[in-house]
C-alpha cells in the first residue's frame, strides 16, 4: 500500500488473501479474534485475526456466496450460496446444515441477538425467518419490490429492518410479522444497513451514492452524507459508536465522527465495483477490517482514535 494512501492514525497488522476472486462480505465472531469472509469463488474463509492466518475453508457451495454472518454466540456461522442458507458449526464440525425455501439468490442474511433465529433475504423479495434449533421456515415477510440485498436487527431483538433494489428501507415488527415503517429516501438500490451500537441510529448506503442517518424508533431522518462519488457498498459503526465507515465504488473509505459527521480520515482502497462489497469494525476494539485490491485481500487496521478526537 502507498504510503501516502494510510491516513494518520492507521496500524495495518496484517493482510489476509486466499481468494482468486473478490470478497463480498466479511463479519466478526463476539470473541473479536475470528473473522469470516464470503466470497465470488464459492467460499466462506474463517481467519485469525491474531495470527493473521486463514484457520479454515468451509466447503460445499455451487456458486457465489454473497454474505455471511457469525451468531452472537458465536456458535453458527450463516451464509448464502444460490437459493440455500448454510448453518455451519464454529465448534469444528466440518458439514453444514442446509435451509431451503427461497425460490432465487439469497443475497442477505442476519440473526436475532439471542441467536434462536437467523433472517434470509433474496432476489425472491421475500424476507424468510428460520429457527435454528429446529431448522425449520417460521415466517415469510413480503412488500419490497426488487431483491432483498441487506438485513440488520435491532439489538433488542424486536425489530427486522431490510433494504432493497426498491431503494426503501423497511422496518418490521418480528412479533407480527407486519412492516410498521417504510424510509423512502433512497433513489438507488439499498446495499448495506448498520445499526449504531445502542440500536438508536440506523445508517443505510445505497447504489444512489447516498448514505441516510434515520432515527429507528420515529424513522426521522437525521442526516444525509453526500461525499462519495460511486454507489456505497458498505456501512459500519464503530464498538463505542463515534465513527461510522463507508465503503464506495469510487475506491474510498471514509471514516465519520457520529457527533459531527465530520469526515477524519479517508483510505484508498481499489474496489471491485460489485455491488455487495463490505467493511466491518471490531466488535468491542478500535480495529476494523477493510478489503483491498479490488476486494481480493483482507487488511486488518488498528486504529489510534486520539488522531481524530
């Protein structure tokens, strides 16, 4: 990497790469040492973070894994390929359990904080519950029109709230099932959903280059940031909530104070130009995880906050 492309306040302690084709998203386990990365060359990748070495290769996809996501407690590790969700076992078991119901590409999974339940998301336009002690299809939310690219939950576990190709956010009462708020505001695709670490903030980026700050409970719009010049593929909020990341197209990610929305820092990295591209902060720790060279490394950044506050 240039030097002149690290901002101040970057610590790169290591570069993962083992994939012949672009990374899609990545997700940390809860304990903060483990990563997962999905991927265009069918596969999902778990690395240490610490020792900077891939751990294990999950096997078994036939085509694009589009997302994953690690269950809070860490046990599960859910990811996408086609029209399947793959439950695998963090614990060492080397097959996965496979869950069927989508008639096309999933392109978006999440779980519920108590890990009971995971959320698919797919070119179907329907969004699918699943519970996964039993395997089996609870629920089946429909009202977007295009494909479902991005799923976040509330940290009390209430609220689902999805983003697709319609350009609208939905939020949806898990207990009934029902949308209870529709955000508007997009005029592109919805790619990416983060929720700030308190569940109050909810930031969503889209094809339309746009990143929107919304009040979850009244679904006000708090702020709109306008910068980036290419769709934005990925958001994320920091452990302590000060900074939001995006990730764009035009081959930046820029980094945000949450009090201001002042930009502090601005990284370059060259983007693949898909569509689904992620980034994803630490869970508790200021380090983030970022993809560069066209999406086919992961870098690893240690962050030294007092640069920028």
């Amino acid at each position: 990497m240039k030097s002149q492309a690290r901002p101040a306040g970057f610590t790169l302690r290591h570069t993962l790469k083992a994939n012949n084709r672009a990374i899609t998203r990545l997700a940390w386990a809860p304990n903060g040492i483990l990563l997962a990365s999905a991927s265009y060359d069918q596969s999902v990748r778990i690395w240490d973070t610490e020792a900077g070495l891939e751990l294990r290769e999950l096997y078994g996809y036939s085509g694009s894994v589009f997302t994953v996501v690690i269950t809070a407690d860490g046990r599960f590790a859910l990811s996408a390929s086609k029209n399947a969700l793959k439950v695998w076992d963090m614990t060492g078991e080397t097959r996965s359990r496979t869950l069927r119901g989508h008639a096309d590409y999933i392109y978006a999974v999440a779980a519920t904080p108590d890990s009971h339940y995971a959320f698919s998301g797919a070119y179907d336009e329907t969004i699918r519950l699943w519970n996964l002690e039993t395997d089996t299809e609870e629920r089946v939310l429909t009202g977007h029109k295009g494909r479902i690219g991005c799923l976040a939950v509330t940290p009390d576990g209430k609220t689902i709230i999805s983003g697709a190709a319609d350009g609208r956010v939905k939020l949806w009462d898990l207990a009934s099932g029902q949308a209870k708020q529709t955000l508007s505001q997009h005029h592109g695709e919805v790619l990416d959903l983060a929720l700030s670490p308190d569940g109050q903030l909810l930031a969503s980026a889209s094809h339309d280059s746009d990143v929107h700050l919304w009040q979850v409970e009244s679904g006000t719009l708090v702020t709109s940031l306008t910068i980036h010049k290419k769709p934005v593929t990925a958001v994320s909020f920091s452990a302590d909530g000060q900074l939001l990341a995006t990730k764009s197209a035009d081959s930046t990610v820029r980094f945000w104070r949450t009090d201001t929305w002042e930009i502090v820092a601005n990284l370059e990295e060259s983007h693949s130009k898909f569509a689904f591209s992620g980034l994803a902060f630490h869970p508790t720790q200021p380090t983030i995880a970022t993809l560069g060279e066209k999406d086919k490394a992961i870098r690893v950044w240690d962050l030294d906050l007092s640069q920028w506050f």
